[in-house]
C-alpha cells in the first residue's frame, strides 16, 4: 500500500469520481478521496489523495483554487454551462455591450458575495441531491452562501467571450459566477470552458496525465 497525494490533470469528460476509479485500478486500493470535485466538462487540477494521507482531505479541500474559465455572454442555460438546455438566447445585446460595462460587472464581484449554489450541483437538501432533483424536472429553493473572490482579471475580451482569471475560496462556483455575471450585464451568461490551474500549492504544470500515472 502507498500513501501520498497525486496531483491529477483530471481530463474533460470524465467526472472527479472516474478519476478516482481509474486510480483505484492503477493502484489495485481503494483508500482514497480527492480535495475539490471538478465537473466533467473541466479540466484541470484534481488533488488526489491516497491511503493515510486521504486524512488531509478535509484540510486542502478548505484552501484557495484558482481557474481559467470562457464565460459566454447572451446565453442561458439550465446548468449554467454549455452543456445544458438553453433558456435563453440574446447574442444581439451581448454583442452591443460596452467593453468598459463588462469590465466594471466583472471586477464587482470582488471580494465577498452571497451565492446560491446551481441546481446541477451534488449538494444535498433533506437528504437528496440537486443534481438529482434537477434532472427529475424539480427545482427547491437554496440559500445563498458567502463565498470569496480573492483575485479576478480579464485575459481577453472579443464580446459576447470573455476569459477571465478567478482565485476564489472552497464552495465557489465558477459557472454560477458567470451566470452572475451575465445577469448583472442584462444579457444572461454562461461557463462556455474551465480549467482549474491551481489547489493551494498544487499546480496545473506540475500535474501529471493519468495515461502518465500509469
């Protein structure tokens, strides 16, 4: 048995608990958790830890993480990504908004801000999953949580992208960031691509595939 911690290039397409499994078949173990869930269409930074390491978890779960994310102005979607059901479409108005606007709607949500966490989440309420609830056609109220935004930027802006650049404390979700976003600006918005760079000290160029890992 090993004990150690992994940092992962988790793959899109492959949720954070296929990570795990992959892992636990490449190790022949199955004592081991991960520090942050990462949605199946990201990718990115995925901290993996193993036998009594898996101890830690708790602990580096509770750290800054820092991302790329596409936000994509002028659309909405049921899972505030691309990859669910559009709401609502307005690229017209997205296309005429002022770049100054944007930037200002960006750079206010640093600092803190209340945010209620997406249906499409593994969050539970009484017991049972959003996700879940979701994707039975169900919609419950959530409270909204305080999260942190500690740093956030703009990369590149050619309307209705956005790339942003966001360092943001545990419980924050980057595609309800950019549903935010996009509902301050008017035109609605969604998370188009994410890539997680960083988990507290560990870092996207020093990760390793896990084709590598084998």
């Amino acid at each position: 048995m090993i004990h150690g911690i992994i940092n992962v290039l988790k793959p899109t397409g492959m949720s954070s608990h296929d990570v795990i499994g992959c892992l636990r078949r490449i190790y022949g173990m199955k004592k081991m958790g991960h520090a942050g869930t990462l949605d199946p269409m990201a990718t990115g930074v995925l901290p993996v830890f193993v036998g009594r390491a898996t101890r830690a978890v708790e602990f580096a779960a509770e750290r800054e993480k820092e991302y790329l994310a596409g936000l994509r102005l002028g659309v909405v979607t049921d899972t505030q990504d691309t990859t669910g059901e559009t709401l609502l479409a307005d690229e017209a108005g997205a296309l005429a908004l002022d770049e100054e606007r944007v930037r200002e709607a960006v750079m206010g949500f640093l600092g803190d801000y209340d945010q209620i966490p997406p249906m499409y989440s593994a969050l539970k309420v009484d017991g049972k999953k959003l996700c879940d609830l979701a994707r039975a056609g169900k919609e419950v109220e959530r409270k909204a949580r305080r999260v942190q935004i500690l740093e956030i930027s703009i990369l590149n802006m050619e309307l209705p992208r956005v790339s942003i650049r966001v360092t943001c404390s545990k419980g924050t979700y980057i595609r309800t960031l950019c549903d935010d976003i996009g509902r301050e600006l008017g035109t609605g918005g969604c998370m188009e691509h994410l890539l997680r760079t960083r988990v507290d000290r560990f870092l996207v160029e020093d990760s390793l595939k896990l084709d590598e890992i084998e």
